[in-house]
C-alpha cells in the first residue's frame, strides 16, 4: 500500500534520499510512502519537517507511515 504524502512542492524530495528502506517513492509531482517497507524509522519526517518547503510529514505520525493509522 502507498500512502501520499505530498504534492511535492519542493524542487528536490529531502525525504527519499534519507530513507534507508527506500520507502519513499516520488513519481508525477508527488511524493508516497510504500507502507510495505516502512520501518517507521522517521528520518524522511525529520528531513521533510526540516528542509521541505510545505513541511507535508509534520502532522503525521510514525504509524501513519507505516500504514498503520
């Protein structure tokens, strides 16, 4: 299953290169996350909340990453 999580308003996804799981997924101008490999690990929020320019994972929770809520 694949979550989205933004339109990808930024230039550059911050939050793929860091996911170790390579969970995150940036096609058509939008950014998702395969909840499949998700670990929860919350590194992609933490560069998503840190760099991006809409701060699109600062609501979400671990779980929610993971598919789960």
């Amino acid at each position: 299953m694949m979550n989205l999580i933004c339109k990808q308003n930024c230039k550059v996804c911050f939050a793929e290169p860091v996911c170790a799981m390579d969970a995150i997924i940036v096609q058509e101008k939008a950014v998702y996350v395969e909840t499949d490999k998700c670990i929860g690990c919350g590194t992609c929020r933490f560069a998503c909340i840190e760099w991006s320019l809409d701060k699109a994972l600062k609501e979400k929770t671990t779980d929610w990453l993971k598919g789960m809520a």
